[in-house]
C-alpha cells in the first residue's frame, strides 16, 4: 500500500513538472499577451496544484500536509484573481487581441490577422 | 526528488527571457508572476525533501507578498488611457 502511494506522488510530481516545462514553452512561444496569460494559467494552477497534491500524498497526515493544504487553497484562491488583473489591464490599455475570427467586426479597425493568406 | 528541483529551475531560467524580453509591460507581469510560482513550488520540493517545515511559512508569506504586489501594480497600470 505504501509503494502505491509512493508510485503515485511520483506520478503527479512528475506530471506537474511536464506541465510547467510545456507551458513555459508556450510562454516563450505565442504571440500575444493573452496568449501567454493562457499559457501562464496553465503554470499558475495546473503545474502548481498538481506538485502539491502529489507532495500531500507523499507526507501523510502531518503538519506539513496541512502547511501544503493551506497553501493550495491560498494559490487557487489568487492566481486566478491576478491573472484577471492582468487581462483587465492589458484590456483597459487598449490591447486588441489577436483572434483570427474577429477581422470583420467593424469596431476594430487596426488589424492584421497573422493567420490570413495572403 | 532533486531532480525536479533542477527542472524547474531550468524552466525558471527559460521563462526569465519572457521578462526580460517582452513587448509591454504586460508580458513581464506575466512572466514574473509565473516564475514566482515555479519558486514557490521549488521551496515546497526542498522543503519535503530535507523535512524542515520553515520553508513552507516562506511559501505561504511569499505567494501573499506576492499576490499585494501583483494587485497594485495591476491597478497601477489598469487606469484607462494610461500608456
């Protein structure tokens, strides 16, 4: 029962480190700024809740588990709210987002989709 | 287990050229909160590693420091007009 536990920290350790390798990839390659919040989110939640309930596996019922709980419970609680911080900002500055279904609409005028033929 | 310490490391290292080289200020922001929770995660690894619980406070007073941080500068940056 015990290597079990073990095989399985392992597991979502190691899963939450891909994660955060693959999305720092992301960060490094999209385009644009809510591109990169979109990859950042995936740092921010997905790597990060992933380690610690692999740690929480890994320590059993301890005064580190609860240490990890509360910080869980803290980064799900805030991350999310400074991401949309972000994206307000990035927003209220006048950053238009680069999708390429919006290249109609008669509101933005200044847009050059990437992704059209030419 | 040290080993994910050195990878997360390396991608710390590898999201530090979105800081250091984005096009607004936006993309650094971005970039900084995200290495600020690949150091938290860090400090949980070598805290389970060597069994010393004290590195775990410094998480937890890290990621609310952080957070403050974060917000103000948001609000710093979010009024409308501002360049």
């Amino acid at each position: 029962m015990m290597i079990v536990i073990h095989i399985l920290s392992l597991i979502f350790i190691s899963l939450g480190c891909g994660v955060m390798a693959i999305a720092a990839l992301g960060l490094y390659r999209f385009p644009d700024v809510y591109m990169r919040l979109h990859a950042s989110t995936k740092i921010n939640t997905g790597g990060a809740m992933s380690i610690f309930l692999g740690l929480m596996l890994r320590t059993g019922f301890d005064i580190l588990m609860v240490k990890i709980f509360v910080l869980m419970i803290l980064v799900f609680i805030l991350t999310p709210v400074v991401s949309h911080a972000i994206a307000r900002s990035a927003h209220l500055q006048g950053k238009i987002p680069l999708v390429p279904f919006l290249s109609h609409c008669k509101e933005i005028k200044s847009f050059e989709n990437p992704w059209r033929k030419k | 287990m040290i080993i994910f310490i050195y990878l997360l490391i390396g991608v710390a290292i590898f999201t530090l050229y979105r800081l250091i080289k984005g096009p607004t200020l936006q993309d650094a922001l971005v970039a900084l909160n995200s290495i600020s929770i690949i150091f938290i995660c860090i400090l949980v690894l070598y805290s389970i590693q060597t069994g010393n619980p004290f590195f775990l406070d410094i998480a937890i007073s890290f990621l609310l420091l952080d957070f403050v941080g974060m917000i103000a500068f948001t609000k710093y940056l979010g009024r409308e007009g501002s360049r």
